[in-house]
C-alpha cells in the first residue's frame, strides 16, 4: 500500500512539472544528517534524520532512500515537525500521497512530494524531517554497528521515466523548477558494548568482618561462621578475606593462621 501511494505521488508530482511546462535549474545542497542511537541486542531504536540548509523558499518534494544493514529492522518511520505544513489536508483526496515510506528489502524509501504550488505549504526550514523507529536483532553482536547511510531509491525516477531515482530535493512553483543537490552524514544503530565486570577490589588478608583491621574480632568471626552460628555473618569480602591459606576453603586452618598474625608469629597473611 506504501509504495503505491509513493508511486501515485510521484506521478502525480511529474504531472504537475509536465503541466506547468517548467524547465529545471540547479542550486545550493541541503544536508542530510542521519543520527545515532546505541541500544541493547533485541531493544528498539529511535534515530532522526534531519535537513539543513533547506531554502527560504522551500522544497516542494524530497525523494531519497536510506540503505540499512541486516541486523536491523526498520518498523516505522514518522515525518517530524518539518514535514507537517498542511499539505496533506490541502491537497484533499491526495493528501495521503504527500508523505510516504517502504522497505524496499535493502533500504527505506522515503518520499515527500506536493502537487500544490503554493510554496505555504512547502517544506521551508531546518530541523527533524522523519525519525526512523525500529529493532535491533535479538542476535546482535556487542559492539557491532550497524550503519544507516543515504542513497537514491533503487527504482526509476517515476514510474513512466526511463531514469533511475537519485536523491533529490526540489521546488516546483509558477515561476520555474528549482532542483538542490544532498549532502548526507551516515548515522547508525549501535549495540552496546559488553559490560566487562570491574574487578573487584582487593581486600585485607584476614580482615573477616571488613573493618579495615585485622584484630582478634576477626578470628572470632571466623570461628563462629565455620561453627554454623546463624549470627555470624560474613560477607562476600569477608569470606574471601578469610582464606589466608589460600587453599580455596575457609576453615580452623585460616582461623589459627589469623590467630598466629595477631601474634605476630606470622607476618604475611598475603602468601
């Protein structure tokens, strides 16, 4: 349904152009940026892409094409604020054809085009003109980027030319046609990075109960943790701190070996 009302739009933008017996001249760029957005493997995204550079005069039709990467998934794309100049209420009937978008299979078509020659309801300043909506594959690699870069729209021209599509940006009025070139900034979908667990940071041989000390509180902890007394909490860093025979288990030995640093018997519980 998509890529039909672009296809009626389309011709009925060259129409107009043919009826008007215009001749086209060239002029300044408009640039297109396309976004950024990082998310998780298999959570949504949310990029804009949005127009610079657009002339005080307007655009009454913006055709292009943006090429996606296969572990994306474009669900919708919503014309922005610029992109809302009542056109489609003035245009009647048509104005269903004036905004429109498909996924084509490798990239998202987009085209807004207006028959109306009243530049009032043109497309005349800079800001967001779509946002691209959509999900990133559940299998997504951490770190992969996957790279949304602008293009012509991989059909003709429109549909009785013989000339393939480029992007384009152009004002059709009274007074002539005026075509503008497009200069594009890639954007993207990220995936984040793998957390890499920071290490957790070393503790004091022996000091069981964490106070930053090792006294005889610290044997008498240990002591009644290995008895099973239910009031003997340990923590996680308590309990590896309590391995000073560093054989991997928490028992009497570790106890006595405390017992022997207070005393001064032992002056490294470290090795």
């Amino acid at each position: 349904m998509k890529k039909t009302q672009i296809i009626s739009g389309l011709m009925a933008m060259a129409m107009t152009v043919m009826s008007l017996g215009i001749s086209a001249s060239a002029a300044d760029s408009v640039a297109v940026k396309i976004g950024t957005d990082t998310v998780k493997a298999g959570e949504n995204f949310s990029v804009d892409v949005s127009l610079s550079g657009v002339p005080s005069s307007g655009l009454s039709s913006i055709d292009f094409a943006i090429n996606y990467d296969s572990g994306i998934k474009v669900t919708d794309v919503a014309l922005g604020t610029i992109g809302d100049t009542g056109a489609k209420a003035q245009e009647g009937d048509l104005g269903d054809t004036v905004f429109n978008w498909y996924d084509n299979g490798k990239q998202i078509v987009i085209v807004w085009a207006t028959g109306l020659t009243d530049s009032k309801y043109w497309v005349k300043s800079d800001g967001v003109f779509v946002t691209l909506k959509g999900t990133a594959d559940s299998k997504a690699e951490a770190g992969a980027t996957y790279k949304l870069e602008a293009a012509g729209a991989n059909r003709n021209i429109y549909p009785d030319s013989s000339e393939k599509a480029s992007s384009y940006f152009s004002a059709v009025g009274a007074s002539g046609t005026t075509n503008y070139t497009g200069s594009f900034t890639a954007g993207a979908v990220e995936i984040e990075k793998a957390q890499t667990q920071a290490p957790e940071e070393d503790g004091l041989w022996g000091d069981v109960n964490v106070d930053g000390k090792v006294d005889v509180s610290d044997a008498v902890l240990l002591a009644r943790f290995n008895a099973e007394d239910t009031k003997a909490v340990v923590t996680a860093q308590g309990q590896k701190n309590a391995d000073v025979t560093h054989d991997g288990k928490k028992d009497g030995d570790d106890t006595i070996k405390i017992l022997k640093y207070i005393a001064k018997i032992v002056t490294d519980l470290s090795k």
